[in-house]
C-alpha cells in the first residue's frame, strides 16, 4: 500500500488523504467495533477510554485474519458526541499511535444520533489490504 498526501491538501494530522493498493491483494471488511468486553457489555465510561476498546476490537478482529496495523486502507469514526472527539484529539492520536503506529489510513470521523450498543459513544470500522 501506498499513503498519498499531496502538497495542495492542508497537512493530514492522524490520517492518509488516500491510500492505494496494488492488485491481487486480499480485502478484509471489518464491522463496527465499539467497547464491548468479551460479555458483550460496553466496558469504559470515558470517550478515551472507549476509543481504547474499540481501536483494541478492530486491531483484534483484523489480527486473526492476519493482518497488522499498518494494513489498515480506510477506518470510519462514528461518535455520538463531535466536539467530545475534538477535545480529546490529541490523546486519541496518543492511543492510535501506541496501538497502530503511525501508517495512518484514510479516515473519516462521522456524527452519530446514537450507535447500536446504546451506552456507545464511538465505533470504528474499517477495510485492510492485505498482501
């Protein structure tokens, strides 16, 4: 895979403007992930906290598939509370860099009335390529 941050966009901070992927390369979709503990309950009260649980969740689903953090093409943000996620900013970027590294994917972070597990204030999904 290729990240791709051309000089005419303002400078990603925490993600690729794109990323390319050359053919013959195996898809791996990964469903929304959110704080949930291995009972099935929503294990952490704090946005920070539950970003944690849910990068934790993704990265796990996306290992036993065999893929790595840096195989990640494309992650969505869903969060029930946008200006939550602007202030912690800073530190989610800490828990990404010290779950994932820094191949960022392209990514997007989206508004959300409410997520599906409803004590949930954020979930992640993404697309990894793996070689």
């Amino acid at each position: 895979m290729r990240r791709v941050n051309p000089p005419a966009l303002s400078p990603p901070r925490g993600f690729s403007h794109a990323v390319t992927a050359a053919a013959g390369s195996r898809l791996v979709f990964l469903a929304g992930q959110t704080a949930l503990d291995g009972a099935g309950r929503v294990a952490a009260d704090t946005l920070p906290g539950q970003f944690r649980l849910a990068l934790g969740n993704l990265l796990a689903a996306l290992t036993d598939c065999g893929g790595t953090p840096a195989d990640l093409a494309r992650v969505t943000v869903y969060t029930t509370d946008v200006a939550a996620y602007r202030h912690h900013a800073p530190e989610l970027g800490r828990i990404w860099r010290e779950l994932a590294g820094r191949d960022y994917p392209a990514m997007a972070v989206i508004g959300a009335v409410r997520l599906w597990d409803e004590d949930a204030r954020i979930e992640l999904d993404g697309i990894a390529v793996l070689p």
